[in-house]
C-alpha cells in the first residue's frame, strides 16, 4: 500500500490568494498525480516526493522555484531539502539563486555528494556541473511577489518583532512540500521554499534543515513543516515529531496534535505540517487559519483541501 501527502504552505490566505483558489488546487491537484504516478508504478518514495515538488516549485502561485517570495533587496533565494527514510540519506540546499528546481539539486546532492548541504553560490555552481537547468534570478520573479514586497513595511532599526513573529519575518503561505510511504514501506519527505518575504539576504529557515523543516526515518514517520521558520528551527520541529514516536510511544496523530496543536502555539509558533508513517498514517494538522494541502492512499480518492 502507498500514501502521499503534500502541502503548498500554512497561513492565511491573502485576497488574490483566493481570487486564484481554483489555480491552487489545480496545481496541488497536479503535483498529488505527479507523486502518485511514481508510487502507482512502483516507484520509490524518495522518487514520488520529488515529482511532486518539481510540480509545485513549477507553479508560479506557490512560494518555492517559479513565483518564490522576495529578499528585501528584490531578489529570490531558495531553500529545499530532500531526505529517505531509509538509511536516513539526506541532501539540502540553501541560498539557490539559479537552478530550476531547488529540489531536484537537493536530490543531487543526497545521491553524488559525500555531504549533505550546500549553500550560495557553491550549491548552484554544483548544480550546473550536474548539468541541471539553471536560470537567471528573474526567472522565479513573478508581478504578485513584486506587489507583495513593496506591501511589506520593514521594521524600524532596533525594533524587536513581537510575540508570535519570527525574527523581523512576515509569514504568507506557498511554501512546498511533500511526504510518502512506498509499496516497500519506504518512508521520504521533501520541502522547497523561498522563504519569508522581504527576509535579509542570507536568512535561511526551517524548510532545509534536516529536522527542523524536513525529516525521514523508516522507522518512525516523514515530516515535512511550513510556518514560523524562525521557530521550527529552535523546536526541531520535523525531528521531534519523529522522537515522539521513537523514544515516546505516540502514534502519529497524538504527536502531531501535542507538537503542533499545543506546544508550539502556546508558545506563539504558527504554522502547519504534513506526517506520514510506516503503516502509511497520514497526519495533516495546522495552526493557523488555513493550509493548502492534499493526499491520496492507494485505491483512494485522492482529497485536496484549502481551509
Ligand atoms: N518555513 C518557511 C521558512 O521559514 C516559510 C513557510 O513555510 O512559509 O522559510
């Protein structure tokens, strides 16, 4: 039996959000086929997580590749990261500035390199020596992240961001990312991102980080986050729910709902994820006013969902 879920962000959704909510679900709906395809024909789940991000990152309305949230200086800098549950490989990137697909060189980097991240300019130099597309930064630069930046008023100097905020950062949804449970009980997950908007140049969140944003382990679950990146890199956010499943006997939905439902917005942590575990549980929770997301199990009807 195969699962897949993916999500395209938590957050609100802004006016022309949902003036395109029939484009959202076209694209969540494309890239949950995409996954599934991969899954349907026996494919692997690190192979299915892929798929179905390349689609999102490809989107111009989510916040990842094509249509990724602005610098504050105008420009756009990825991050994604891509990890198996099997033998806990892991590749991640950060501060892309010219490949394609961010995810698709995180991939790279999990099967060629010895290491596991890469970031700036050295990420995107190893991209083109692999011989993955790369693009000018205007590329992934679309009208509404343009309207977006020039929206956003920067805290004043000194000023500290209040209870709830990351650190200076305003938190829209779009981020990507996806989980799956193979037919071989194989586990993988994948997030690719622009970040937040009118972030420093240089900042980089949770979505790269292997166990703040993204995480894999046969052995208990694949996670994937979006929201206050800020805080899900000091929660750990992806690692702890697997650690609750490993080391504190909670199932998937319990974990989810303390982690995510309780803890981190008691302490203001505001976002959302996607879970999936070796039975191929599929967990979808957030904690802010919506997430688009989806999933589909084998010989089910796949289901999108906005709110
Ligand atoms: N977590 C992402 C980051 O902080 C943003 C998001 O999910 O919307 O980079």
């Amino acid at each position: 039996m195969y699962a897949l879920a993916i999500h395209g962000g938590a957050g609100a959704l802004s006016r022309p959000e949902l003036a395109r909510e029939r484009d959202l679900r076209r694209g969540l709906t494309a890239a949950l086929a995409a996954g599934e395809r991969v899954l349907a024909a026996d494919g692997s789940a690190l192979d299915a997580v892929e798929a179905a991000v390349v689609v999102l990152e490809d989107a111009p309305l989510f916040n990842a590749g094509c249509g990724a949230v602005l610098t504050l200086d105008g420009t756009v800098e990825l991050d994604a990261a891509i990890m198996s549950g099997t033998g806990l490989r892991a590749g991640a990137v950060a501060q892309v500035r010219h490949t394609k697909n961010p995810i698709r060189l995180a991939r790279r980097v999990l099967e060629e390199l010895p290491h596991v991240f890469l970031a700036g300019e050295g990420a995107d130099a190893y991209a083109a020596e692999a011989g993955l597309a790369q693009v000018a930064n205007d590329y992934f630069i679309t009208a509404l992240r343009r309207e977006q930046l020039a929206a956003l008023q920067p805290l004043p100097a000194g000023s500290q961001p209040g209870p709830g905020m990351g650190s200076g950062s305003v938190h829209t949804l779009g981020t990507v990312g996806a989980v799956a449970r193979d037919r071989h009980g194989r586990l993988a997950a994948a997030t690719s991102t622009g970040g937040t908007p009118g972030k420093r140049s240089g900042r980089v969140g949770d979505s790269p980080v292997i166990g703040a944003g993204t995480y894999a382990d046969d052995a208990s679950c694949a996670v994937s986050t979006t929201g206050d990146g800020e805080w899900f890199l000091r929660l750990v956010q992806a690692y702890d729910i697997a650690a609750r499943l490993r080391y504190g006997g909670q199932d998937l939905a319990r974990a989810v709902l303390e982690a995510i439902g309780e803890r981190a917005p008691r302490l203001g942590a505001r976002g959302g994820l996607i879970a999936i575990d070796h039975h191929g549980q599929i967990v979808m929770r957030h904690n802010t006013a919506a997430m688009l997301r989806g999933c589909v199990r084998e010989g089910e009807q796949a289901r999108i969902d906005i709110d």
